[in-house]
C-alpha cells in the first residue's frame, strides 16, 4: 500500500502556530490536501497530549481519528546546548505507541519543562538524547529535523555540525534519516558523505492547517500494512537495501522557496547568492555584521561531491509549489483571497484532492475545470519549470510566473 505522510507539524501550543490548529482540523484538511497519513505532533506538552488520548484511537501503533485519518504518534525537540561552541538543534521524535509517549515524558519532565511550548528545549547533547529514547525503546526513531536551516539544523550554518558523526558520535549508527526542510532538496543532500548512506524524508513542519503549509512537504511510503513498525522498518531499511516497507519517494517544494535559502539580512534588505556574499567576505554591506549563511552557500562548504551528483541508490522526488501558491501568482492575489480559495476548491473537489491535481490530472482534465493557462502552470510546476525568487533570512522565496522559466532539475 502506498502511503503519503506528513510527520511534522505543530500544534495550537506550540509558538507562532494558529490557535486553530486541534486535532479535527488537522484531520480534515489532511484529507483535503491528499495525505493519509498524519502526525499528532507535539506530543510532549501535557494538555495537547490529554487531547491526544481522548480524541483518538490507537491501533498497531497508529491513532485514527473520528473521521478516520490515521494519525503517528511524533513530535520535535530543541536541544541548545555547548560543544565547542553553543549548538542549537531540533529533532524528530517517534514513538510507537501512547505507552512509550508517557514514558517519554516522564523521563524528559525530569530533564526540563514540557508545559511552556509544543517544542520544548533541553540542555541535552545529541548523544545525551538518542541515548535516553534509546534506554525506552530501541525502536523509538530520532531525525535530525529540518537539517540544514541556519539556526536549529543539524549541519546549520549557525550552530550545526560539518558531520553526523560530530554531532552524534557513537550514536550515529541510530540515525536512519535526516529531514530534508523546505531550503534543501534530496539532490542537494546527496552531495554530503553521511547522508547519502542514509534515507531523506520531508515533511511540512507547518503551523497551520491550511493546505499551503500543512503537507506542502511530504513522504511517500511503500508498506505492507499500515503500522508503527512498517514505518519504523521503512526508514531503517537504508538506500539500496530490500524490504517490504521503504521509502518510495518524497514530495519537496522548490528549495529556493524555503526561507532561508540564500545569504542575507532580513532587517537590512540584503538578499545574496553564495557567490556575491564571499565577495563580501559574508559581511552585510549595511550593518556591517556576519550574513545569516543560508542553505545554498552551506552545502558547498560541506559536500564531498560537485553539483549534479546522483547516488546509484537515490530515492526520487518531486518539486512541486502548493497549488494556492500557483493560483494566488496567477491571479495576482493573496493566498486566501476569495478568487484564489474557490479555483482550488473547484480542483480539489472534482479531482478528490490538492496532491491528485498537482501530481496526476493531466493537462486536458484540469483545463476542463481551470483556465487553460492555469492549467498549463499546474503541468510545468509538475515538471518543475517554474522559477522561484530564492528566500533569504526567514522569507519565504516567491514564484516567479512572468519571467524567463528554465528548468530546475
């Protein structure tokens, strides 16, 4: 069976997340945006995880919720800590079952608070926290969340590591993923040494439900039943290997639309390619201070391999914008404009889902129900034609429809 995840987001207590993100929203607009597979996401904070057991049922490791939507039992951590320098890294945790969830936070409430925020931090290493979920359960997973953001990524220009292997020493064995986040793509991973002996999963870590954000990253799985240890067994199984669950492929937006992509400073203004920030020895020409390194300028100081490699085992992918994004550029509105909410609807309602009209529908189906040149960008975005003004610093890149569109694979 083929399943298409999302296993990071936040909930309505975690910071700078909508108020409106419960359960049953999470669950509907799942659905909406094709997925069936979700997480309950920020299963460490009391409240939330109260909700958790009251409003889901659990089997085999999966909750579903009331209209069925199965739901995987995973949440992330900050760990801010000093080695060598001060390290700031965030983490995906899973779990297999509500069972392990309590004893997960039983031990981590006598390491830190868990009530304050959806994400909480701890003064933990890497090696520290691997070693404590693996004392639970060698089978609760650990992955490195969003890999190569500036500030919380595990390799982040801020305060990550060059390596696995330095973040995660003797622990590193039991690392068999690292999330792939909006600024990077598989392609660009597959040029760093230790990752490519390893799977890439993508997901969302949205705030919202709404379907630009929630699912706008996914992973697609191949699985012979739909269960915690399929899932476990599939992103243990390495590139390459044979197994009856693994990873078939993930679902990317255009790395350029991540908000940190290339170098700059928000606050200044300053937007810079890799190669005009070194001729600026990486120093903002306003501020005079250290540019925040973004995504494309960090994998080149870390890879082993030139631009363009492709490993014989490489898991394929698809760049894809998130269909309000294709339609608000389009139209020249914003993203829950009234013009742009009821096109989307009118895709997602005669083709069952946002993912089915951006992956499937061919040209002469969806110019049935769009205007033909919309049609024509939902076929290029799948073909990943579409240029994307490079995010810097925090800010989301933004499509760019009228310019000159070459291919970016």
């Amino acid at each position: 069976m083929q399943v298409i995840a999302d296993l990071h987001l936040h909930s309505k207590y975690s910071r700078a997340t909508s108020k409106n993100m419960d359960l049953e929203n999470i669950e509907h607009y799942a659905k909406i945006k094709g997925l069936n597979l979700i997480t309950t996401a920020d299963f460490t904070h009391p409240l939330w995880f109260r909700e958790i057991k009251e409003k889901l049922e659990e089997q085999d490791g999966i909750l579903y919720g009331k209209k069925g939507m199965p739901f995987l039992l995973t949440t992330e951590i900050s760990l801010i800590y000093s080695k060598e320098r001060q390290r700031r890294v965030h983490l995906l945790v899973f779990a297999p079952s509500l069972e392990h969830v309590k004893q997960i936070n039983d031990v981590l409430g006598k390491k830190g608070r868990l009530d304050y925020d959806g994400r909480p931090i701890f003064g933990l290493s890497c090696v520290e926290f691997v070693d404590l979920m693996l004392s639970i359960d060698k089978k609760i997973l650990v992955v490195p969340a969003h890999c190569m953001t500036p500030w919380y990524g595990i390799f982040g220009s801020k305060s990550g590591f060059d390596r696995l292997s330095e973040a995660f020493e003797d622990k590193t064995k039991f690392i068999y993923a690292v999330e792939s986040g909006l600024s990077a793509s598989p392609d660009m991973l597959w040029r760093l040494p230790e990752v490519r002996q390893i799977n890439i999963v993508s997901f969302s870590d949205s705030h919202s439900f709404w379907p630009y954000r929630l699912g706008r990253e996914a992973t697609i799985f191949e699985l012979s039943e739909l269960s915690y240890d399929a899932i476990y067994e599939a992103i243990k199984t390495k590139p390459g290997e044979k197994s009856k669950n693994q990873i078939k492929a993930t679902i990317e937006v255009d790395p350029a639309y991540g908000k940190y992509h290339w170098d700059g400073h928000r606050d200044c203004g300053i937007k810079l390619s890799p190669r005009e920030a070194e001729k600026l020895n990486n120093i903002c020409p306003v501020c005079k201070k250290p540019l925040t390194i973004g995504v494309e300028h960090r994998i080149e100081e870390i890879a082993d391999k030139p631009e363009g490699f492709r490993p014989i085992n490489a898991k394929p992918f698809y760049k894809l914008l998130p269909l309000h994004e294709l339609i608000a550029n389009f139209y020249g509105q914003g993203l829950n404009s009234k013009k742009v909410n009821e096109t989307a609807n009118k895709l997602i309602n005669e083709f069952k889902s946002e993912l089915n009209a951006l992956l499937k529908v061919d040209f002469n189906e969806l110019k049935k129900v769009v205007k033909e040149k919309l049609a024509e960008l939902i076929i290029k975005n799948r073909q990943g034609k579409i240029k994307v003004d490079p995010g810097y610093d925090g800010v989301y890149g933004k499509p760019l429809l009228n310019a000159e569109q070459k291919t970016l694979f």
